[in-house]
C-alpha cells in the first residue's frame, strides 16, 4: 500500500510541475532562510558555553552612587573583591582575576618577534576557571611564579617553529612596564583562544609579576578598581542571593570612605555566557577580534526565522488547498469504491511528507551554496564546531515537527472529509469556514511582512544617520599607527623622534599621538575631582593627547587655548565635562584648578563636544591631559599618491624603532567598525524580511489562483451579461486589497511599538515619521498589485464560452 502511495504522489507532483515547483521552492526557501539563521544565532548564543563550568561561573561588576545618584557601571573592580568574597562567602568555590596590561605588546625571542594584541595579568587559577586547552605545561603551576608566561599556540609557532618553548625565556616590550623590558619564562603553550568568547586572550603573564613592580599593597586594595574578577560558584547557588550579601562585607572596609564622599557602592554578579550579549558596561574587556554582540538582534532574528518557517508553512497549506480542487473528484471516487478515511488521510500525508524531504533536499543545497557566500559578505562569525544550546536544539526541532505535522493533516483531513455525493455534484467549494481561514492566513502573513519591511527601513534609516551624522571632528584622511612597544630605542622619546622624521615626508599634512582613538572606549577615568577644593560628582574620562591633537582633527575651542608644550599642570575639557564640573559657561571655567588623585591642574581650554564613541552611546566627559607618550601616532595625510606616503612612514618608523611592526588603519574605517552589529543585523534583516515577502506573495498567489478557480462561472456571466475587462479587474483585485489594508492596521501599532523599543538603545536616533511607516504600505500594496495582476487579466480577458463549458 506504501508503495502505491508513493507512486500516486510522484505521479501527482509531476501532473502539476508549476504548481508542485511553487511549493516545493517556497517551503525550500523558508528552510533554508531558517537554517541560515539559526547557524547565526547558535554560534552568538554559544560564547563561553565551552568552559566546564560555565553555568557557575560569573563575574563581578561594581554599580558606583554619589548623592544616591548612579555615576557608573563597570566590570572593573578592587582586586580586595575576588579574596574578601571567596574567604566570606562559602558558595564561592574559586575566584581568578585578570588585569589588562598592556593593550599591545612585543614578544621577542633571539632575532625572532611577534606581535600581541592583548597582554593580561591572571591569577594561577585561570585554567581551573576557564576551560582554555593548555597544550603544554601543567595548567596547575603555570602561572604561579613572577614572571611567568602562557602564550598561545600561534605565537609559539611564530617564535619557535617546531622547537619545545617551556623553559625558554623571551623579553616584552609593553608600555606599561615603566620602560622596561623584562624577561619571562615561558610555562605554557595554551590553545587559539575561539572566537566564541568575550576574552580576547593574547598572553597570560603570571599575577604576581606585578608585585614585583608595585609591591603587595595592590592586592588588598578597594582603590585600585582595574581587575576583571571572576567567581567559580558551589552548584546550586543562587547567584541573586549572594548579590544580597556582598553588602555588609563592602562596607566592612569601607565604612570611612561612603561616609566622607558621601558614595555607595554595589556589587552584581553576571553569567559567564550571558556576558557577550548582555552587558554594555563602561571599560568593558577589550576585544580585537570582534564587536560585542547584541541581544536584542539575535532574538529578533531567531523569530524571523520562525516567522519566515511559519510564512512558509502556511503557503504550504493555502497551495495544497487549492490544489484539492483539482482532486475532490478523485477522492470521491475513492471514496464510493469504498476507501476508509483513515487511509486517504495516509496517502495525503504521505504525500506532504515527500514534499517536505523533497524541500529539505532542496534547502540543504541552497545553504551549502550560498551560506559560505553569504557568511562572507556581512562577516558573520558561524564556526560550525560549537556547542549548540540544548534548548535551542529542541525548540527549533519542535516548532518544524509541529509545522510539519500541521501542514500534512490540515489538507489531508479536509481533502478525506469531502462527501461523494456533493463532490461529484460540484457543491464542495461553497465552505465559508475554509474560505475565512485561508484570508486569515494571509491577512497573519503580510501583517508579518508589513513589520519586517519597517522594522528593516527603520534600521537602514538608523545607521545611515549614525554614519552621516555630523561627529564634531574630522576622521577623513587620518593614517592611525600602533605605537611602538618598547619604551626607549635609545634615541629619547619615541613620538617626539618620529614627528620630526616623518613631519617631512610627501603627503604627510601634520602629526599628532594620544593614548586612545576615536572609536575606542578611554580607559582611564577618575571618579574623585575636586574644583577648587569642592568635590565634584560624576565619572570623567582621561585622555593623554599631543599638542597637535585638537588641530589635527579640527574641533572646535569654546574658549582658552589648547596645550602649547607638555610642560606644566594644565587640562582641557570639553562641554560635557563643563556641565558636569558645574560651570554655567566655558569662559567661567577658565583658571580654575581641578584636584585628581593629589594631582593639580589648570583649565586651560574648553572644546566643543564630539562624538569619541559611536552615536550608540551619549557623549563622555573627557578631561584633556597633554603628554608625549603615546599607544597611537596619528598621521594627516593628502589622499593623493597615498601608498608612497604610507612607504615613507614605514621606512621612518622601522628606521626608528627595530623589532616593532609597522601597524596601521584608516580612522575613518575604524570608526565605522563600531556599527558592524547594527549593520550586520540591517542588512540579514533586510535580506531574510525580502524573502518573507517573496514567501508570502506566493501564499497570495496561491489564494487568488483559488478564488478565480472558484469564479469561473461568475466571472464568464458577467462578461456574457457586459462587464468590461477593467470591471472584472476591480472586482477581483478588491477582495485582496482589502485583507491589505487589514493587515496595515494591524501592523503599523505593531511595528511602530517594536522599531521605538529598538531606537531607544541609542543616544541618538532618528524620529520614526508617518512616511517611513507609510512606506512600507505602498511597497506591499504594490507587490500585491503585481502578484494578483497576471492572472486577474488573464480570467477578465478569457472567452465566457469556454469559461460556461468548463463549469
């Protein structure tokens, strides 16, 4: 019987090749949209899944009041909290700490070097913490003694080739090592790190190096908030109970300080995995390799895929509907030659079944094409090696079985319940319950396609704005350069020497350096400033700038000067921070003297704000210090004959500093980077809403083909009776544009309610308008136009004759 079954299901498909591709092609599309974007979202959902014991570990993060009033939200806390907390608290089975060195650094060894992205000081029990392979070295003792070094798989391959590094001692040349470059022994060769965690892992130096430049006092210090601590906990905890009781062991050592500076602090606890989409924490653990993720787009984009299965599924429905039209004869044919329910049911069952695996056959190729491509061209990270979510696993699987499993017995129990008798008389279309359902359906379907394109016009309209939006400087034309590693080259200092070799070369407009870029988030920030003896409330951001700095990237002066030497106790704010210090105006706070950390300095000058962040996030008081020690030279250049210019410099720099690679990028372009995850999410959202609206102009073509099958009769009347091929188009074109128009007012509360919740993420956005939400209106009613416009010409303009006889 299976077999008979088999083969009245090919003979079916084949019977019908147009209709049968139509089908096959839409559901084929839904699932591989699906599967796409489930590869996307399993690989965001699995970062920092690997580790052991992920689910129990989480990492402080301290909330700072002044006044009652929140100042600031960061991972950065005292390292007194990892051994206060572990010796109090009995649930905190382990705790590791890890501070940034060095944002770059140069290992050398002999006359070999590589370059390091990311140097941290961890504690020696990183790897009982965190699950990162050590290749070699016992994971134990690795990092227990000073000086002390774990590096990765690539560098040692870089460095050593094919020779054993344990043992062998190299030398780092890194800012922050006070002009040294000290030498370390190598204890362990760890794994790449993945790209699927928010530690963007270079080098491990042992912690207790840095007793050997600061001595001990760090170690128990509420200060010194530079570390990222990081609680393994007892299974079972409850993380939000132990939040409750870090309280009273705070203020236990803090007692004096909340009373005097009249601030509060508070400690949280966040997930391991939960850390890359999640938080948006001020001085958040660099990453070189790839932006934070987003919460918000991953979930969104899940439910489109969903949404696009589901579009998919109803097409699904509303085609094997229309084509029981064709078959009600067929099975009251069966039916009085005495076939059971049951086993019509079966067949058609069988039949949906192969065109699902038919589809999927389909889909698997479409994603083995095309995936790689599309992986490419938005730099999507999809490594196919990770551990998936269990849940996710089975919720996916179920939505499909329960889509699968619906769209089968749907037709099928309503192709076996027709009755013989009012089939071979013809009477079986007059059901009006199956004629609302199926206007429901696609009213559902382009209501989901109305939000998808506003939702996806919104988003286009958003990162435009960011991107065109007037930053109050200038990134054009600037050739930003790593600076040096090692501290002294023996020619003095380092910015000065390379300023006045290269100021000369072709192109080079003028030079100037500063501790970070536009772009970047500053780390360095004080929480304590005094004017003139009165303390302030609010956190500031520092950034160490050459002379040349405000010129070269044109912004403006409020009032005062800019720095003329780096001689002298001088700062320059910008208005934030004005605002924030409590002057009315720029001229006011000229003279006057701020107090950080015992240091005094003068208000020199007041600058126009500007945007050193993306438009994501408002912009940060900075206070201005000027220096001549520099992480980046940043160089103005002419954008004619430019790879001459950019050869000079590297002849300069190599000249000068032996043994650091030649780095660089374009300002612009790094600036830019900031939106990768807005414009990754613009343009899947836009790619995957186009193809929902395809699906679903299918299911429309599916449900007219139905109606002018159903209206043969009516339609050949009213051309005997004098209708003109225009009246006739009206006529049937009405009905849909009305489940149109129903699905416009559905939709638009709906997509102005989400696409208002997402711009709401940003210090600056744009103003949803009636037009942008009208817009999406006009594209669906034009597409509706066009799908149901070929075949309502085609019946209005058929000969009546032949449209009587066929009924």
């Amino acid at each position: 019987m299976l077999r008979n079954y088999f083969k009245i299901a090919l003979r079916t498909l084949w019977k019908s090749k147009l209709f049968s591709l139509i089908t096959i092609l839409g559901l084929a599309l839904g699932m591989a949209a699906g599967w796409m974007i489930f590869r996307y979202v399993a690989f965001e959902l699995s970062y920092d899944q690997f580790h052991a014991s992920a689910d129990d570990t989480y990492r402080v993060y301290q909330r700072i009041y002044k006044d009652g009033e929140l100042d600031i939200q960061t991972p950065q806390v005292a390292p007194a909290v990892a051994t206060n907390f572990q010796d109090n608290f009995s649930t905190v089975k382990n705790h590791t700490r890890l501070v940034v060195l060095g944002p770059d650094g140069v290992l050398t060894y002999q006359d070999q070097y590589a370059s390091e992205k990311l140097i941290y000081l961890a504690d020696s029990s990183f790897f009982s913490v965190f699950s990162f392979p050590l290749l070699q070295g016992n994971p134990r003792t690795a990092l227990i003694e000073p000086f002390s070094i774990v590096i990765s798989e690539s560098t040692a391959q870089q460095l050593f080739g094919q020779e054993n590094p344990l043992g062998e001692t190299i030398t780092i040349d890194a800012e922050n090592f006070d002009g040294q470059s000290p030498e370390f022994e190598i204890t362990g060769v760890m794994a790449d790190i993945p790209k699927n965690t928010h530690l963007g892992l270079g080098v491990l130096v042992s912690y207790p190096t840095l007793f050997e430049f600061v001595g001990h006092q760090f170690d128990d210090s509420w200060d010194w908030n530079n570390t990222y601590t990081y609680l393994q906990l007892t299974e079972g905890t409850d993380p939000l109970s132990l939040e409750r009781e870090f309280s009273p062991i705070v203020e236990q050592f803090n007692e004096k300080r909340f009373a005097e500076a009249n601030i509060q602090w508070e400690f949280g606890l966040q997930s391991l995995p939960s850390i890359h989409l999640h938080s948006d924490l001020q001085h958040e653990a660099p990453v070189e390799a790839s932006v934070p993720g987003n919460a918000q787009y991953v979930y969104l984009l899940a439910a489109l895929a969903l949404l696009i299965l589901l579009i998919a599924y109803i097409n699904f429905i509303n085609l094997t509907t229309v084509k029981a039209l064709r078959r009600a004869r067929e099975v009251g044919i069966r039916k009085v030659a005495g076939a059971q329910r049951t086993q019509l049911i079966g067949q058609f069952f069988l039949e949906t079944l192969l065109i699902n695996l038919i589809a999927v056959t389909v889909a698997a190729a479409i994603v083995y094409l095309l995936f790689p491509i599309l992986a490419e061209e938005f730099e999507l990270d999809t490594d196919t090696t990770i551990n998936i979510p269990v849940l996710m696993v089975v919720s996916g699987n179920l939505w499909l079985l329960a889509l699968v499993i619906g769209s089968g017995f749907y037709p099928a129990l309503i192709l076996s319940g027709y009755q013989p008798v009012k089939v071979l008389k013809g009477q079986f279309t007059k059901s009006s319950a199956g004629s609302s359902l199926r206007k429901v359906l696609v009213v559902g379907q382009f209501a989901l396609a109305f939000v998808f394109i506003a939702l996806t016009l919104v988003a286009s309209q958003q990162v435009r704005f960011m991107q065109q939006q007037d930053l109050g400087f200038n990134p054009e034309q600037i050739v930003v350069l790593k600076a040096p590693k090692a501290i002294d080259y023996g020619h003095g200092n380092n910015y000065t020497r390379f300023q006045q070799a290269s100021s000369a070369a072709s192109g080079v407009l003028n030079i100037s350096g500063s501790t970070t870029v536009p772009g970047q988030n500053i780390y360095d920030y004080a929480d304590r400033i005094t004017v003139n003896g009165e303390e302030t409330s609010g956190v500031f951001s520092i950034q160490q700038v050459a002379t040349s700095y405000f010129q070269q990237y044109d912004i403006k002066i409020l009032a005062g000067r800019t720095f003329s030497d780096i001689l002298g106790h001088q700062t320059v704010i910008n208005y934030s921070a004005l605002k924030l210090l409590g002057f009315n105006n720029a001229q006011e706070a000229l003279g006057k003297t701020l107090e950080q950390n015992g240091r005094q300095e003068e208000i020199i000058g007041v600058v126009q704000d500007f945007h050193h962040q993306s438009l994501k996030k408002a912009i940060e008081p900075i206070l201005f210090q000027s220096r001549s020690t520099f992480n980046y030279y940043t160089v103005k250049v002419q954008t004619n004959n430019l790879s001459r210019t950019l050869e000079q410099l590297q002849e300069n720099y190599q000249s000068l500093f032996p043994g650091s690679p030649f780095e660089y990028f374009f300002l612009d372009e790094f600036f830019n980077r900031q939106y990768q995850s807005e414009r990754q999410f613009n343009a899947l959202f836009r790619l995957f809403s186009g193809l929902a609206v395809v699906i679903a102009c299918l299911g429309l073509l599916a449900l007219s083909s139905f109606n002018l099958t159903q209206r043969t009769k009516e339609i050949g009347i009213r051309k005997v009776l004098g209708a003109s091929v225009s009246n006739l188009i009206v006529l049937l074109s009405t009905d849909y544009l009305k489940l149109i128009g129903i699905a416009l007012v559905i939709a638009v509360p709906v997509a102005n309610y989400f696409a208002t919740e997402w711009l709401n993420n940003f210090a600056y956005a744009i103003d949803i308008s009636v037009g942008l939400l009208l817009l999406p209106g006009v594209i669906i009613l034009t597409l509706t136009l066009l799908t149901i416009s070929s075949q309502t010409l085609t019946a209005a303009r058929r000969n009546p004759v032949n449209s009587l006889r066929e009924e």
